[in-house]
C-alpha cells in the first residue's frame, strides 16, 4: 500500500545546481501539496495543486517551481538551489479540496532530505 | 500570517502519566482543526480530528474552546510509544490548506 512516493529520499547538492524532486500518489488523490521543514519553523507550504491542471502558491513558494504532471504527479524543481533551501521536503495529497467538509485528511509522503552546500 | 501557537516541550512523563498539550490560534474564522503526530525523521500522520463538542479516541481526548481560540490534547496513561512530536493542524475557512503549529515533543520514559 504505497500511498505517497516521493522521490530521492536523500539529496546534496552545491549552490547553483538544479533538482527536481518527484512525488506520486496511488489513492486517486485531487489535490495534491509540497511542504518544508525546518527545526524552531514548522511545515510550510511552498505550492499545492487543488485539482490535476492547477497550481498555487503558498506561504514560501520563492525559488521553487511545481508541476502537475497528471493525476497522480506533483513534481517540485529548484532551478538555482541555495543553502537557505536545505531542508526536509514533504509532499502530501488529499482527496478533495480541504475546503470541503469531508476533506479534512492530508497524507504525507516519508520526506525527502535536501542539503545545499 | 496566519499563527498557530504550541508550547515546544518536550514534555518528560513517566509511564502511566496524564499530559495535556494547548495549542492556540489567531484567526477566529478557522473552521477545522486537528492533531497530527510526527515521529522522529517521519512524516507526519493524522492522530485525530477535533469537534467542537470535544471527542475521546481511546486514551487520547481532544477538547476545542472557539471563544479562547484554543485547542487541547489529553493523552492518559502514557505509553513509551507515545514519544513524538504532536503538531496542532488549523484549516481556515475558503483556503485549500493547512497551518501547521510547529509541534509539542513528548518524551515518555519507563
């Protein structure tokens, strides 16, 4: 029961260089949410897909691109990455808009761990 | 921005103890509240949802006061398996996300 997927699981990369992490969902999802987090900071979301198709923004989303692939996807790329993004990602899915009343469960993938040197 | 606040622990219990967890929120509109439990180096999990009636999951007992803005976690008989962080997790109305607190660490010992 895979759940959510995100891809790597661990990462290093230098100042400058570019990355894509990889999120998929298997549970038929609409919506779908990268967070990060930081020690003393709490999860913030950097961008969420409320149905395949659309994108937002959310509270952190500077130096960070998404892309909705499908359904199933929800991609986060750092075009120029900085030590400031070193973090713990985590992409999450839910299956409906957590505006409506019954979707009210978020489920995360394991996190991926991302060091910018 | 939008604030959700807990005091950050960690909370050292004993086994067999009741501890209680307060989380307060700034935006009087919010609509669905909840709490989540993260262990260590693991992504967060729904622990459960909280009424505004109050509601009890075996040992765990959320309580929620609109007029205080507050939120409020029991936990009795406290488990070695209950050491984590728990979040406290606020959906405001009209917006498609979710505001995370930056969580209470419980350590429980034997």
């Amino acid at each position: 029961n895979a759940g959510v997927t995100q891809t790597p699981k661990f990462q290093v990369l230098k100042t400058g260089q570019s990355m894509t992490l990889q999120c998929a969902q298997d549970m038929n999802h609409n919506s779908m949410y990268w967070y990060r987090q930081d020690p003393g900071m709490g999860l913030r979301l950097i961008y969420y897909s409320a149905s395949e198709g659309t994108t937002d923004k959310g509270e952190v989303p500077n130096g960070y691109n998404v892309s909705r692939l499908n359904k199933r996807e929800f991609s986060l790329r750092l075009e120029s990455a900085a030590p400031s993004q070193t973090s713990v990602y985590f992409c999450a899915s839910s299956d409906r808009v957590l505006t409506s009343s019954s979707g009210n469960t978020i489920y995360f993938g394991e996190g991926s761990w991302l060091t910018v040197v | 921005r939008k604030e959700v606040e807990q005091d950050p622990g960690p909370f050292n219990v004993p086994e067999g103890a009741t501890v209680a967890f307060n989380c307060t929120y700034s935006n009087s509109a919010s609509q669905s509240f909840f709490w989540y439990r993260q262990d260590c180096r693991k992504e967060p999990k729904l622990l459960m949802s909280v009424y505004s009636s109050g509601n009890e999951d075996g040992r765990f007992t959320a309580q929620l006061n609109r007029a205080s803005q507050y939120i409020s976690l029991l936990i009795r008989d406290s488990k070695l398996s209950d050491s984590a962080t728990y979040l406290c997790v606020v959906r405001d109305s009209g917006y498609s996300t979710l505001t995370f607190g930056k969580g209470t660490m419980l350590l429980v010992s034997p």
